[in-house]
C-alpha cells in the first residue's frame, strides 16, 4: 500500500503540473465539464492517495474499513482510468469532456494521467485486495527483544 501512496503522491503532483502545462499552453477555455471533472478527479486523487498512506502505517484490521473504501474507489476508477487513456490517445473522442490534447499538454497527461494516475489506481487495487483477503500475511513479524 505504501508503493500506491508514493504513486498517488506523484500523481497528485504530476497532476498539478499538467494543469499548469495546459493553462500555458492551451489557455483557460477547456469548457466547464473538463474544469469540473478535472477538479473532482484531482480531489478524489488527492484524497485516496492520502488514505493509501495511511492505511500503509497502520494494521490492515484496524483499517479494514478504510482499505475496502480504498478497494472501491479503485475498482470504479479503473473505468475514468481506461476512458481518460483512451481519450487521450484519440481512440475515443468525446468534444463536451475535451478534444484530445497535442504536443505538450498530450505529454504532460501522458505522464500525471497514464503512467502515474494507471499505476496508482492499479497498485492501489491490488493493495487493498491483498489486506482485505489476508491481513494477517501483510502485517510485519513482531519479535521480542
């Protein structure tokens, strides 16, 4: 879990360039729907990555209910993940959430959203999963010294 929240943490960075890179590129007019969604997205990143984190210092029974969220989020993301991906290469268009981007902006993207936003969601997914099915094989040996 602590792998997917050093990659939420460069995804939540990595994210806030882009959206710097496609201001001074591109400029401000992305339309209210990729402005709203982009926000939500950078919200839900931001927030997901943090419980990742914490979920990474704490025992996984203690913190069965924030990994099953952590779960969810993930599975539902993977979704918005393979949309945005293709959205980004141009194998799907979709002009009311945004035109494909070029030069730049399209390698900014390529970066915060594919490379670090697929593998954040994908390792967090699979964190999750492997401290909801066995919590115990995930918790560090306790020794007496």
């Amino acid at each position: 879990m602590r792998v997917a929240a050093v990659l939420g943490a460069c995804f939540v960075v990595s994210h806030l360039v882009t959206v710097v890179v496609t201001c001074a590129v591109d400029g401000f007019h992305w339309g209210v729907t990729a402005w709203l969604l982009d926000g939500m997205g950078f919200i839900a990143g931001f927030f997901f990555a943090t419980q990742c984190w914490i979920s990474s210092s704490r025992k996984s029974d203690d913190f069965r209910n924030g990994n099953t969220w952590i779960c969810v989020w993930a599975f539902v993301t993977l979704g918005a993940r393979l949309l945005d991906t293709l959205m980004l290469f141009g194998v799907v268009q979709w002009s009311a959430v945004y035109v494909t981007p070029v030069g730049p902006t399209l390698w900014s993207n390529i970066v915060s959203e594919v490379i670090f936003g697929n593998a954040f969601t994908a390792t967090a997914l699979i964190g999750a999963l492997m401290l909801l099915a066995y919590p115990q094989a995930a918790e560090p040996a306790l020794t007496d010294n």
